[in-house]
C-alpha cells in the first residue's frame, strides 16, 4: 500500500482513500484530504516531522502518523502512446 509517507521530494499523487477513525478523521478530511485530489509533497522538518504537502492550492503540514493514513492510487504501469497521427495541411 503506498502513502504519503512513501513519497518522494517534489512528486505526487493521487488520494485513494483515507484510514483512521474518530478525530483524526474528521481533521484530515477537513484540512481537504479526500479521495480524488492530487497532493505534491514538498519537504519535512530538519528531524522528519511534520511533513509539508501542497494540495488544492494551499500548503498544509501533518505528521508522518498521519501521512501514514493516507492512501495513494498506485501508479499505471502501463504508459500511453502518443498520438502521431499526420494531418495535411
């Protein structure tokens, strides 16, 4: 299962679901932690908490118990091709 502890400096990715129960919950649900948006990790504290993440335009800081909650949609292997089509002017 990959989560937003698991990610690297300056990549991304997607919310897939978020874990937990009662008021931890509720408060990464309300801070905008929701399944479907997009979440960039940006960098950590000097001792690697909190964590510091850009989603829907804004910069929030949680801690790494927290980001371990988060789960991330796991990434195609599959590439898309690129369309080469020809048009004649």
């Amino acid at each position: 299962m990959r989560t937003l502890e698991n990610l690297q400096k300056q990549s991304s990715g997607v919310i897939r679901r978020v874990h937990g129960s009662g008021l931890t919950l509720d408060r990464l649900l309300a801070l905008g932690f929701t399944p479907g948006t997009q979440v960039t990790y940006l960098f950590c504290a000097p001792f690697g908490d909190p964590v510091v993440f850009r989603l829907r335009g804004t910069t929030l800081a949680i801690g790494r118990a927290q980001a371990r909650l988060i789960e991330l949609r796991e990434e195609s292997k599959k590439k898309r091709k690129k369309c080469t089509a020809f048009l004649p002017l």
